[in-house]
C-alpha cells in the first residue's frame, strides 16, 4: 500500500527514471510535462479537455491567484480544484519568481519580500509564513517553498548570498506548513555555480533531515529553480545532471519554468522527472505549433491549400479532425479556436513526448530514445 506522497522508483535506463508520485488526487507517472493554468485556466482549455489530452498534473501560480481573486475566495469554493472543478492533481508555485522578475518594485529583506502588486499598484508584503498560508488556502496537492531565484548573469556572491536565504525560507516554509493532504518542495538555487548548487542541495538536505528529526515533515520533493533566464542552453546542461543526481533518489525532481522540447528529453536523460512552461499555450496563441518535423508557423502561405492534418504523427483531438488549411485560415483572421486547437496540440505534444520517455525507460532504452530524437527532424529547431 503506497503512503500519500510516495515516490517509486519503476525503473532506470542510464540516469533517466521512470517514477510514481502519489497525491491525493490520483498518482502522477514521471517523467510528467504540467500544463500551465496561471489563473486557475490553462488558457483556453476547458478541464474536460486537460483530461481527455492526458494532462496528469497541472500548475497554477500563486502570485496570480493571491490578486485575484485572492485566495480567501479560492478557499471559499473549497480550494483550486473545486473553484476550477478539475479532479486530477495541481502544482502551486510560490509565485516568487514573479515578483523577482517585476525587480523594479520589489524591496527585498531578510525576513521576506515587499512589492506592489500589478493589478492596482496595492503594497503587498509576503513572508515564507504568509506565503504558506496563501498556498494552504488555495488547497494546490504540490506546494512550493518561497526562494530568491537570480538572474543571468550574476555575481558569485550574489548568488550565493541567495541560496543561504533561499535555505532559510526553506526551513522556515516546511516550520509554517501544515497541511497532511498537501506536500512542500524545496528548492535549489546556485545560479550557474555547480559548488552553490551542491551547497543548496545540500542545506535542503539538512533542513529535511532536521524535521524529520524533530517529528516534523520532510520535503515531499525538489524543485530546480534558477535556470532558463537567460543563459544559453548548454551553460544550464553543464550543471543540471550533476545537480539532479546530488538530490535524494527517493523523491521526485522539478526542473522548473522549462518546455523547450529537446530541453525535455535531454533533461531526462540527466534524471529530471517534472516540468512545466507556458511554451506550448504562448506559442499556440502565436500562431505555431510543435510538430514532429520542427515548428510550423500556421500563417505561412504553403499551408493555404494543405488539407491534411497539423501533424501526421500525432493523435489529438485538433489532428484527428482539422486541417492545417483550417487552421491557417483561423490564425489568419485571430479566430479564437486557432490558437485554441493549437494549444491542445501543442500540450499533447508535450505531455504525450514524456509518456514516450517514460515508456523508454521502462524498456531500458533511454540511450537510443533521446539519440533518435536528437536526429529527428523535430530536434532541428533547438
Ligand atoms: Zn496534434
């Protein structure tokens, strides 16, 4: 019998892993690309839909949320999954990372963050305490502690100044959190530093360790928070495995805010589990799609008169029934079914491409996977 918030290990091929995380609203198979519904929606998409493209876990963020509606609302429909009535299980971020990239009107202590909120210009003032409270009224089954993520690039003391606070507010979360039917990630930071990555991880560590001793709870699993800002893709690959092997085998790992396809399959290969970008629905609503032969860009004029489906690789709902002609003509005239049937693709695309990973793994061929793909033509717009 598997305990709320277990993760098994199913299987191993090379560094990549094959794992079930169980939540309270139903087991989640890694590795798991979430779809992002920022203000409880994935844009565009109804819930019935997140169901029926195979979506097992998505996110939504705090910062959002918090302003509105405000979580007491959310948490007077009975939490996120009654307010937006989806049954599966849903990530909250901590909604750090938004607050850190509006800098110009954060004010950053040690005891926490003071910032103007977007919507009104309202002076809001978050702790790891507050920001625990926040996540707990919104009822999310993954929580996320609150960290400093750092931008690229940054001075080495800056960054390491940010992983011993992120440590801090870390210790602090899992102390404030209460939750039995929830779990908290911690979160590593370290920018592009591997010696302050391992040091992140290793805090995170002790941290955990130091509950459980104390009779308290552990980290449920970890977040990789800090990379994809900027820096180019092979700097982020350069550390990513060797800090996705330093954390606990028996807990899932989150390479956060990443959706780049190739990023994905790579990533698994360094031993990453979850992820979760608002790539797929951004580039639907910009008139592109992922596609086993690369991305296509639905407004070029050689789609006019192509009545054969968006990708014939793929089983969606959007490619078992339109055409690309269809779809060129939607995007054309900013129909909003365009870029809602390119959203639905685009997420099959993703959630379906880590199903195939995942599948990979179990038949010990991980190796030859991400070599095929990497050769494939849809590898060809990394
Ligand atoms: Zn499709």
């Amino acid at each position: 019998m598997m305990a709320l918030f277990d993760y098994t290990l199913d299987a191993r091929s090379g560094h990549a892993r094959a794992g079930s995380f169980e939540t309270a609203h139903g087991t989640i198979k890694t590795p798991v690309f979430m779809p992002v519904g920022t203000s409880a929606t994935v844009k565009g998409i109804r819930t019935q839909t997140l169901e029926e493209i195979g979506a097992q876990v998505i996110l939504a963020n705090t910062y959002h949320l918090s302003l509105r509606p405000g979580e007491d609302l959310v948490a007077e429909a009975g939490g996120l999954h009654k307010f937006m009535n989806y049954p599966g299980p849903i990530l909250t971020d901590s909604g750090g990372f938004q607050v850190f990239s509006l800098a110009d009107t954060l004010k950053l202590d040690s005891d926490g963050l003071t910032f103007r909120s977007i919507y009104d210009g309202a002076n809001i003032r978050w702790t790891p305490e507050t920001n625990m409270e926040i996540q707990q009224k919104l009822g999310a089954d993954i929580i996320m502690q609150l960290d400093q993520c750092t931008p690229y690039p940054a001075e080495y003391d800056f960054v390491d100044k940010a992983v011993e606070l992120s440590a801090n507010w870390a210790r602090r979360c899992l102390a404030a959190h209460h939750r039995e039917d929830q779990t908290l990630f911690g979160i590593v930071q370290g920018g592009m530093e591997l010696d302050l990555r391992l040091k992140s991880v290793e805090l995170l560590q002790q941290i955990n360790d130091e509950s459980i001793a104390a009779g308290h709870k552990g980290f449920g699993g970890f977040g990789i928070g800090g990379y994809s800002v900027g820096e180019e893709h092979e700097v982020m690959f350069e550390t990513l495995g060797l800090v996705a092997r330093a954390l606990p085998e028996d807990k899932p790992r989150y390479l956060m805010g990443v959706g780049n396809p190739t990023t994905l399959v790579r990533a698994v290969g360094e031993g990453v589990d979850m992820f979760d970008c608002v790539l797929p629905t951004r580039t639907a609503r910009m008139g592109t799609a992922f596609s086993s032969e690369g991305r296509m860009n639905m407004r070029n004029a050689k789609y006019t008169h192509d009545f054969t489906p968006l990708d014939h690789a793929c089983d969606c709902p959007t490619c078992k029934n339109h055409t690309r002609a269809y779809i060129r003509h939607l995007v054309k005239q900013n129909e909003m079914l365009g870029a809602i049937l390119l959203s639905i693709h685009n997420l099959w695309f993703l959630i379906h491409l880590m199903d195939r990973a995942r599948d990979a793994v179990l038949a010990g061929g991980y190796d030859e996977f991400l070599a095929d793909w990497m050769n494939s033509p849809a590898a060809k717009d990394y």
